[in-house]
C-alpha cells in the first residue's frame, strides 16, 4: 500500500510539474490578438462538450476529446463513428459539418480520424473595376483532417497524440498547414471519482497563403509589355494554447452520476479563459449538461474580444442499439453569444 500511493504521488507530481511548466512557457498574451490564423482550430465542432462550454476536458471521453485532450479516446470499448452539425452564430450563415471515426487497436490504444469543414455559403465577387459584384459568388473552403492515437499506460494515466492537416482557401488563394496535439489524463481518487487533465493544441509552423489572387498585372508608363508581379503574403502562426482541468464526481450512485469541471485556458495570442460545468448522468439513458467559459472584459461591449457570452447547456439522449452492446446517441448544445443568435450544435454519435 505504501509503495502504490508513494507512485500515485510520483506520477502525480510530475503532471504539476509539467503544468507550471507548460503555463508559464505559454502564457495568455491579448497584445498579439489578431496575429494567428487558422481560428478555425478553436471552434470545438462537437455537440456534447460545447454544452459544458468546453470545460470537461478533463472527463471527456471518445471522439469529441479530440478537441480539447485527445487522451480521454483511450475511453472507448471497441468502435465509435460520431458526426455534428453546428450552426456557428445563428443569422451569420456558417455551419461547421464533422465526422469522425475511432477503433481500438490492439490492448490498450485507440486509433481516431476526424474531419471537419466549415461552410460559408456563396459570396458575391467584388474587384476594383466592379465594386459592386454581379460576376458571380465563391465559397470560402475551410477544413481540417485530425489522425489521432491515444494510449493507456496504468489504470491511472492515459495520454494521446494527434495529427492535424489544415486547409483554408478562397476562390483564387490557398494557404496549407500541419498542427500538433498532445493531451495526459491523470485518474485518482476513491473509485476513480478524480480526474486531471492537461492538453497542448495547435502547435505546428507557420502558415502563408499562396495563389493566383495575390499576383498583380500592370503596364508601366511609356512601355508597350505589360508585367505580372507576384505578391508574397506574410507568415501567420497558429494559435497555440495549453489546457489544464479538473473534473470530480460529488455524487455517484447506481441511477446518477453529478459531475463538476473546471478548466483554464492559456492562449498564446488572446486572453486566457476560465471554463466551469457541471454534468449530470441519469440512468444509462439521460445526460444534462450546463456550462460557463469566463475571460476578461466579457461583460463589457467595448472591450469583448470574442461572441460568447459565456452561458452554454445541453443534453444527451441514448438508447440501445442491439444486444451486443452498441448504443445510438443523440446529442444537442446551445451557446450564447452576443451579437447574432447563438450556436446550436447537435450531433449523433453510435457506439458498436
């Protein structure tokens, strides 16, 4: 007994360790907001977890951990295949459209592929010779493609790995990228009921847009040959972050699980957030579900740098799906943000 706690409190360590770490090397800088692209990668796709506003990222488990600490796919029994439709922003007209499919490989490892692509509808091409369009429409084209691998070690740490190739393109422009992600979950307590968490996201190198629509053709004065001039764009970086949660269970019974979770965020180019929520399981059939994601200024219509105004909620509804074990999952969150209609976000999740 004594040796196994004195291993708990090694290997609990050594994540606190790599938390402090990890917090100070990537600390919330709002002085380079606007600096990284790609923010796609910060729009979770999945139904489920944006109803805790993201905040159980140290419980998750299954395909949607992929978004906020890939080692909570370690938690899936043999084959998951997850999709969602979320309509980002209601009245703004972009919807984010995902998939994703899991399997356990071999004992103790869970390989995943996701793919999510955001949908901008169809926009009027405007030039300088014709401000006002009327010579057709594009459709921005934004996705992503995640290859993840997630391991159990011990009863107690579980750790994953994920592989993202990202594509963003106009009508004529295009700009391609890699991104890394790593997450650890620490489980501890009686009965498990503890569980810590940290994740690294969107690591990788710069991105630069490249394309037809960034070259110029012009006719220097008193010359009869006209000139195509190639513009390069700047480099943009990713938009890092480190995640570091918490998760218990303050009750646990045969028909009832109430779980609480706790969440900050650490952005390397906007503010850093605070993510609170709290799950309640009844039955092997019912979830419910209700979030809050804080950062500063949020209150204040000056000095807000994001839509959300914090409050998010949702549920889950299952059922079983044949005497094997598979279960089909119906799932649905709201989020509200400040302007437009908020983002609805349901999903459909079926476990083999």
């Amino acid at each position: 007994l004594t040796l196994i706690i004195s291993d708990m409190k090694k290997q609990l360590s050594i994540i606190l360790i790599a938390t402090l770490g990890l917090g100070s090397v990537w600390a919330g800088n709002p002085d380079r907001a606007g600096s990284a692209g790609a923010s796609q990668l910060l729009i979770n796709p999945w139904a489920a977890s944006n109803g805790l506003a993201g905040a159980n990222m140290a419980s998750i488990q299954g395909l949607e951990s992929v978004f906020t600490n890939v080692a909570g796919l370690c938690f899936i029994d043999k084959n998951e295949l997850i999709t969602a439709n979320s309509q980002y922003l209601g009245g703004s007209g972009i919807s984010l459209n995902s998939v994703g499919f899991a399997t356990r490989v071999g004992d103790a490892g869970v390989l995943g592929i996701t793919v999510t692509s955001m949908s901008f509808g169809d926009i009027p091409i405007m030039t300088e010779d014709l401000p006002e369009g009327g010579i057709g429409t594009f459709s921005p084209s934004f996705s992503n493609i995640g290859i993840s691998y997630s391991k159990a070690f011990s009863n107690s740490i579980y750790a994953g790995f994920t592989m993202r190739l990202i594509s963003e393109s106009i009508s004529n422009v295009k700009a391609t990228g890699v991104a890394f992600d790593a997450g650890i979950r620490y489980v501890t307590g009686e009965d498990d009921n503890m569980r810590f968490g940290i994740s690294l996201r969107n690591v990788g190198p710069p991105m630069r847009y490249a394309g037809d629509g960034l070259t110029v053709t012009a006719t220097p004065q008193g010359s009869a040959n006209s000139l195509t001039i190639l513009q390069r764009s700047e480099r943009y970086e990713l938009p890092s972050l480190v995640n570091i949660g918490v998760a218990y269970d303050v009750l646990r019974s045969e028909n009832m699980v109430l779980e609480l979770n706790g969440m900050f965020t650490s952005n390397s180019f906007t503010k850093d957030q605070f993510g609170f929520g709290v799950e309640t399981r009844i039955g092997e059939n019912l979830a419910l579900r209700a979030g809050y994601l804080w950062e500063q200024g949020i209150f204040s219509d000056d000095n807000a740098s994001t839509a959300y105004t914090g409050p998010a909620g949702g549920l889950t509804l299952q059922v079983p799906a044949g005497s094997n074990g598979s279960v089909i999952g119906l799932d649905y969150s709201y989020r509200t943000t400040n302007p437009f209609n908020g983002t609805h976000s349901v999903g459909l999740k079926i476990a083999i």
